[in-house]
C-alpha cells in the first residue's frame, strides 16, 4: 500500500511539474512521435489497442500484449495538401523557362498564396523490438513543409528528425480472464530546422536558389527527453480500455542561429526553453468473437478513442474544439493477408489497406487533419504509404 501511495505521489508531482514547467516555457513543441499508415486509416493511434509498432508512442502499457516484432528497416512516405498541383506548377515553370509569365497566372497566384503542403519521409533507420513487455526502437524522420509565412511569400521548413525510445510493461493479473498492465516510455530526439523563405517575385529567378541560399537560412537545432505512461486494462480477447499520459513530463531546448552557417561554425545560439505539451488519452477497444466467420475473417476490431483530455485546463491557449479530439476506427482481417481499414479523426474520413506477406508488409491510408482549432475550417487530406520489414 506505500508503495501504491509513493508511486501516485510521485506521479502527481511530475504532472504538476509539468504544468508549472509549460507555464513558464516561452514555447510548445510537436510531440515526438511517428506516422504510421496503419494508424492514420484506423483514425489515429488508439490507446487501447496493442498490436504493430503504433504501440510503441501510443500506450507503452500494450508492450506486454503486443506480439513479439523485430523491425529491421522501414520506410513511409507521407503527402499533405496539394502536393502534386504544386509540383506541375514547377515542372511546367522549368519546362517553359518563363516563370514570370508562370507567376502571372491568377490560378498560380491563388496556388501559390494559399498553399500549405508537406512530404514525409520515416526510415530507412527503423529499428526496433516490441513484446514480452518490451519495447524500444531508433528511428529517423525527415519532413519538408511548404506555407505562407505572410502575405506574398512562400516558405519551405525542412526538417530531419533522430528519435530514440525504450520502455517495459508489467501485467498484474485480476483474475483469470481480467488483467491489468501498466507500462512506461522515455523518449528523446533530435532535430534539425531549417526555413527557407522567399517572396514570390524573388522565385522568378531561380538561379539564385543554391547552397548559398541554405547556408544564408535560419536554422534550429532542437533536443528532447521525456516519458510517457500508460495503463491498459483487459477482459479476454474480447474488450480493453486504456488510458495514457503522453508527454507527461518532456522539457525542450531549442538553439536559434541566424543561419545554417553559423550552426556549422559553431557560434554562440539563441537558447529557448520550451515543452511539448501533456496529451491524456482515452480509449476502448471491442472485438467481438467471430464464431463460423473466423475461418475467413482473421480479425476483427472497433476502436473509439478521444485524445488530450485536459488541453482546455492545461493549455487553454492552444486547445482546440472537442470534435477534433475524436478518433473512431475499424479493422477487418481478411485469411490473415489482408487488412481493411476505415474510419474518422478530427471529423474526417480516413480509409487503408494493408498486405501481410510475412517478412515484408505494405500500409496505405487516406486521411484528413484538422490545421485550425475548429471543425472544419482548415481542413488537409494526406497520402500514406509504408514498406515495412518485420521479423
């Protein structure tokens, strides 16, 4: 019972640690997290479910029920937005040779001052092992984003990212068909920012676009460390619930140079103190039994999830509305091969598919994201494709 006593007030103190850190950041951060195919047609990570590598930064509490998994190599590729619009304005820009005459266009124009667009790219270095209680891993993410910083201007962040995390799970069995787990992550990264911005009359010319250009760019080189918890509860095959604390305490530094030069020479940076900010996650898996059906459907799962419980209390600056915390999904397993997935985040459709050949798998998905706070109102699709090699 002290024990019990000691670890929740041991809890409660980083959780408001936590808090009073975020208060006093000067900035929040993007979680340090992966994007997986499986999860995006599925509605986003679900917190209650252990299976695949999604477990790994959705519920480390699901390391103990997650199959065993060696990840040897990855690589997904993930598309935002109008991606292959921009891309034929380009080509027809540097076919022509004329992008004054291109610029002109007023549909290029339009393009070109409301255009938010992104490519993603995880791996190759995916490595990585989950189950028996374990689970851990090494990755690499490199991310390209395309916006408009202000008006008339166009800007390209690119970012490379190191992620690094390992954590256990224990099982505190209820009874015979009850269990309980409870886990935990710690999690670090690194990452490299580098923005490029230009006006739209400075990329008519584009022989000015080199290394120099780079070189002359603002870059960030930003570190992490935190952890995560979790708890998932079990009743048979059939039922789960879990609940997990992400982020629960993950201070950041963030080191500005006014330029990549200046990063490789290395002089003195801008230091700012930041936070990712606390996510509370809640969900509940269903997967009922199949009876006559299982010779043909292998699998067969309903998840409901709602994510970051508390952001109007902890974050109110930065919370959004409730809808946009909503994620719904069902996965249909077909002969063990074949995997359908669908279902909804942030109030938008999400649809996949995957193929289980073994040692190798292929994850697609199609969904939307939310950019504002409210529902509907900056809405994103995306593309997913993943090649996945597992032992």
């Amino acid at each position: 019972m002290k024990r019990k006593r000691a670890g929740l007030f041991i809890l409660l103190i980083l959780f408001l640690t936590s808090h009073l850190w975020a208060q006093g950041s000067s900035i929040y951060e993007k979680p340090i997290t992966l994007n997986f195919p499986a999860s995006s047609a599925l509605g986003g990570q679900h917190v209650a479910q252990a299976s695949g590598f999604s477990t790994l930064f959705a519920n480390p509490a699901g390391f103990y029920e997650a199959s065993q998994e060696l990840s040897i190599s990855e690589i997904t590729a993930g598309l935002t937005g109008p991606v292959f619009t921009l891309g034929s304005v380009i080509l027809e820009g540097l076919t022509a040779g004329d992008l004054s005459t291109l610029l002109a266009d007023p549909g290029v124009v339009n393009l070109l001052s409301n255009i938010y667009a992104a490519a993603s790219l995880s791996g190759p270095i995916y490595f990585g092992y989950l189950g028996n209680g374990l689970g851990f891993g090494i990755f690499n993410t490199t991310d390209v984003t395309i916006y408009n910083p202000r008006s008339l201007s166009l800007a390209a962040k690119i970012e490379e990212s190191v992620i690094l995390c390992g954590g256990y799970s224990l099982r505190i069995p209820l009874s015979l068909d009850h269990a309980l787990d409870l886990g935990m992550l710690l999690k670090g990264m690194i990452r490299g920012e580098l923005i490029v911005e230009k006006t739209l009359l400075e990329l008519v010319d584009f022989d000015q676009f080199g290394m120099e250009t780079l070189l002359s760019s603002p870059f960030s080189f930003i570190s992490a460390i935190g952890f995560d918890a979790g708890l998932r509860y079990q009743y048979k095959d059939i039922f789960a619930v879990g609940i997990s604390g992400k982020d629960l305490y993950t201070p950041l530094l963030r080191n500005q140079y006014d330029s990549l030069q200046s990063f490789l020479d290395n002089e003195t940076p801008e230091e700012i103190d930041g936070i990712i900010p606390l996510t509370l996650n809640l969900g509940i898996m269903f997967s009922p039994p199949l009876d006559k059906l299982a010779r043909y459907i292998s699998g067969f799962k309903i998840l409901l999830d709602y994510e970051d419980l508390l952001d109007f209390v902890l974050y109110p600056e930065i919370a959004t509305h409730p809808l946009l915390h909503l994620g719904l999904g069902t996965e249909v397993v077909l002969l063990e091969i074949l995997t359908l997935r669908g279902g909804f985040y942030q109030g938008l459709f999400a649809a996949g598919l995957g193929l289980d050949l073994s040692l190798f798998r292929l994850n697609m998905a199609m969904f939307g994201t939310e950019r504002s706070s409210e529902v509907g109102m900056n809405s994103v699709y995306n593309l997913q494709i993943g090649f996945e090699f597992r032992l």
